[in-house]
C-alpha cells in the first residue's frame, strides 16, 4: 500500500426487505425498491464505471444483501420498474411543457428530464436490466468488493438460542453470494451489526474474513483492543471485527451536523406528487388516488421552517465538491494523529453508512462520493481507499478478541429490534425455527413433493425472520404492513409444517406460495439440520 500512513474504508450498506406482490398489478411498498434503483443504484453505478474508464484508482466495499440481489434479477420487479421509468420520463416531459412560461422552475424541469433519461438509457441498455451483472463487474475490475449479509437480514443475536437458524441465514446468504457473483463472500454485513459471541464460528464455517460492528463492538472486546477500534480483531475463530469510526459517520449521519442538511441540497420532503394539482399528478400516484412521491423535487432544504426556496443542482453540486474536501481533510489530519499514538501501526478508519443515503435520502451523495475519490486519488498522500479485505492482505497479523454481545442503532444492545412493540414475533419466530429444524431432522430424504414443501417451509421463516419488520414496528412507519408480512409468513410456514407432518400436501396452494415468495430458488432445508 506504498508509505500511506493510513487507510479509509467506505462502506455501502446496500439492502431492502424481499418485497414482491404479483397478486397486485401495484404495490405501494414495491416503491422502496424502485425509488432506490432510480435514486440510489443507478447513479452509483454511473459515478463508479466513469471513475473507472477514466482510470481513477478507487477501492470501496458494498453489501449487496441477498433480498435486494433477489429483487434486481426479478423479471416481473424489473418489468414493472422498467416500466415506471418510462412513465417517469414521461412525466418530465409534461413538466417541461408545464413549466416553459415559467424561469423559476423550467430549467429544473428540464435538468429531471435530462437526468431520467439518462437513467433510463443506463438501465436499458448500458445495463441490459441487469445491475448485479453491473456491480459484479466492478468487482472483477478491482474497485469494489462485494460481501454478503444475512439471508433475509434476520437479527441473529435474537436466534442464538437456535444455533441452526443461524447457521442458516448465514450459510443461505454465502450460497446465494456465490450463485450471483461467482465467487465466496469475503466478508459479511451481520443484520443490524448484530452479533453475539460464537457467530464468530459460523461465519468460519462459510470462510467469512471479515464483518462490522458498531463502534462499541471493539471497544468493547475482551481483552480490550491494544489500539481502540482502529485496527481489526481477530475473534477466536478467526474472522476479523472491524469496528464502526464514530467521527466520520457522525460528519454524515448527523441530523444537525451532518453534510446532507445544508440549506443548498434538496429537501427530501417537497415532491410534485403532493405539491401539484391532483387531476394533473393522477396518473402517477397510487391507482386509489392517494398522493405519494413521484421523485421530482424542486426545492431545496432552505431551512428548518416551511418555507422553501428552489433548488439549484449547480449549486448542491458545489457543495457537495466542497463537503468532499472537507471529509478528506478531516480524515487526513485523523489518521495523521492515529498513526502518530498506534506505534508503527497503520490505522483503518472504517466508514459504513447505508447505501440509500446516497442518493435517495441525500440527492447529491453520489456527487459527494465522486468528488472525494478523486481528490484522495489526486490531492493527499495521508491515506489510501481500502477495504477490509485489503488492511487484512497487508496487516495479516491482528490481536484476538472476542466482542460482547451488540448491535447497532439506539442503546446499541439489541433494544430496537426487541422492544414492546416488536417483542411478540418472536415466540412465533422461535417456535417456527424450533418446528424448521426437526423438520429437517425427520425428513432427510423425502419424495419429491414433500422436498418442495420443506424449501418452502424453509423460505418461509427466513422471510418472517427480517429484521427489518421489527425495525418498523418500532420506529411506527408502515407498521401494519410489517405486522402483516410477519404474521403471513409464519402462518404460511405453519400450514405447510403442517401438512407436511400429515402427510398431505395442498400442491395447487404449494405452487401458489412457491411463486410469490421466490426468493433463494437454489435453498435445501437442510442446511437447518441440527449440528452432530
């Protein structure tokens, strides 16, 4: 890594709960996944594969979770985003018709239809409709290595009395990894930074390296880290816990100091399909006639008041040049002072934040991405882009340690995802992995019709299993929808468990379940067999 004196690792945590409803010709909560493709994925690939003609030199580590890999290689979800960016374009169309008799707001009319044209350009034909295809090829190219998460981003310190169901949201993940990228995970993103000592194992068995824990994870270890939670542990089975830098997340992350709240980026929350007439937006809003985003947005943050003034791409993208300057600046003369008090050992600043930030939730992200790899390619010396796959390659040797139980998000002990909210799944949870694992202890070779049946069964837990269900009960949005999901999987699991036990299985409703909940077409129940 030549004489840096330390390295940066940025990390994008690009997951979405498996969301697919064919019963529905629209879905509602199918947006998450279409607004992210348009806002989030889409212009990181862009600003990566530019970066990557131009011979820009850049490492950067991805999560691609196995629910969001699942969606993008989906023909009926693809299909139907294929055709909403049509529509999209179509309505930056009308806008510019619109607005040509008006100078505040037809030149960023015009900037939308440019910018979706683009976009759909991109996804037609540059991409082919295939973005894993795209991000695999980056990887191929050395700049971006991609790990895996959870099967279904299930919160495994709430399983570990269940080792098996585990195991399974581990070894489903690796597998699935494999089938799309063609080669084993390095490392792994555990569901909400989750873990618990022995996870450590499980992960070995899959030849997992490396995963993340909050800040909080390392600090904490035992015995505790000779060098804070700027270098990796090493876990007694081997894989290595790189711990979240609290310094440069909060530069981003923070609500009031943060980059993504400066007055001159675009404000998230005032979108044409609220702001203008209703007979006009029709047919781009849900087919009841309720309002939702569309994703143009002509104002920009302005301020913590109602008022809002115009938003002006030109100068977001000046800031963002700017906020990249800062963020390396402040990264440089951070790694100058670690590395002055680690004793000849290099630091790693390790950086994750979810993907859908840049982008969705902070428009001008890609930008800020984009401007800071080239200036740390071009403008210091202090620091290099690294992955945790690359400090390992050069810094083979690290201490053992073993982290406490922890996760991210409020309290940073599991709070969020066991809450009084939240807190009644998971006797259904346990009970259905319980009922998993002696299914596939009873049925070690069953006829052909039982075997899809225990896939589906198997299919059925982890999709109840996602985190992200628990997470919206207690943070209060769209929580019927996560109580509906988390009782209709179990409730399916339990029929087909069921059925299975007595001996007569429903095939039409078994064909029925099987093609809407699709997701990990290579599963064998039993990777939940019980460990010998």
């Amino acid at each position: 890594m030549g004489d840096v004196q330390g390295y940066l690792s940025l990390h994008l945590h690009a997951h979405l709960p498996f969301v697919r409803h064919p019963e529905h010709p629209e879905f509602l909560e199918e947006d998450w996944f279409y607004e992210a493709i348009t806002e989030t994925y889409l212009p990181l690939l862009r600003i990566f594969d530019k970066l990557t003609e131009e011979g820009i030199p850049f490492r950067i580590s991805m999560t691609m979770s196995p629910p969001l890999v699942a969606m993008l290689r989906d023909e009926l979800l693809v299909g139907r985003y294929a055709r909403r960016l049509e529509k999209l374009c179509d309505l930056t169309d009308k806008e510019v018709r619109r607005t040509r008799h008006d100078p505040t707001f037809h030149g960023l009319a015009q900037y939308y239809q440019h910018e979706f044209r683009e976009l759909h350009g991109l996804f037609e034909d540059r991409y082919d409709r295939d973005l894993v295809a795209a991000f695999r090829r980056l990887e191929d190219a050395g700049r971006l290595e991609l790990i895996t998460c959870g099967a279904t981003h299930g919160f495994l310190p709430l399983m570990q009395q269940y080792p098996e169901a585990a195991r399974a949201q581990i070894a489903v993940a690796a597998a699935s990894h494999r089938r799309h990228f063609g080669r084993s995970p390095a490392g792994i993103w555990l569901p909400e930074c989750g873990y618990y000592p022995g996870v450590d194992e499980l992960l070995a068995e899959e030849g997992i390296r490396f995963f993340f824990t909050d800040t909080h994870g390392v600090a904490d270890a035992t015995p505790r880290p000779r060098h804070g939670v700027y270098a990796p542990l090493f876990t007694p089975s081997g894989p290595a816990a790189f711990a979240r830098d609290a310094e440069s997340s909060q530069q981003v992350w923070s609500s009031e100091h943060g980059y993504p709240g400066d007055p001159e980026y675009r404000e998230f929350y005032r979108d044409i399909g609220w702001d203008l007439d209703w007979e006009y937006i029709k047919p781009w809003i849900q087919p009841d006639g309720n309002r939702k985003n569309v994703g143009i947005k002509y104002f920009r943050i302005t301020g913590k008041g109602g008022h809002k003034e115009p938003y002006d791409p030109w100068r977001a993208r000046e800031r963002a040049a700017s906020h990249a300057g800062n963020f390396m600046y402040n990264r440089e003369r951070q790694i100058e002072h670690l590395a002055g008090n680690m004793r000849g050992v290099r630091p790693m600043v390790v950086s994750p934040y979810d993907a859908e930030l840049y982008g969705h939730w902070w428009y001008e992200g890609p930008q800020f991405i984009d401007f800071l790899v080239r200036k740390v390619a071009f403008d210091q010396k202090v620091f290099r882009l690294a992955t945790p796959g690359d400090y390992l390659r050069d810094n083979p040797e690290q201490q053992v340690a073993t982290p406490p139980l922890c996760s991210w998000g409020a309290g940073g002990y599991a709070g969020v995802w066991l809450d009084g909210s939240n807190d009644w799944i998971y006797r259904h949870l346990h009970k259905a992995a319980e009922r998993m694992i002696a299914l596939a202890r009873d049925y070690p070779e069953p006829e052909a019709l039982a075997r899809r049946a225990l896939n589906q069964a198997a299919r059925e837990l982890l999709l109840a299993q996602s985190s992200d269900w628990a997470f919206i009960m207690k943070t209060g949005t769209m929580v019927d929808y996560a109580i509906r999901r988390t009782r209709e999987h179990v409730l399916r699991f339990t029929r087909l468990h069921d059925q299975i036990r007595g001996g007569s299985i429903d095939e039409t409703w078994l064909d029925q379940v099987e093609s809407r909940d699709n997701i990990f077409p290579e599963l064998d129940y039993r990777t939940y067999s019980p460990a010998i």
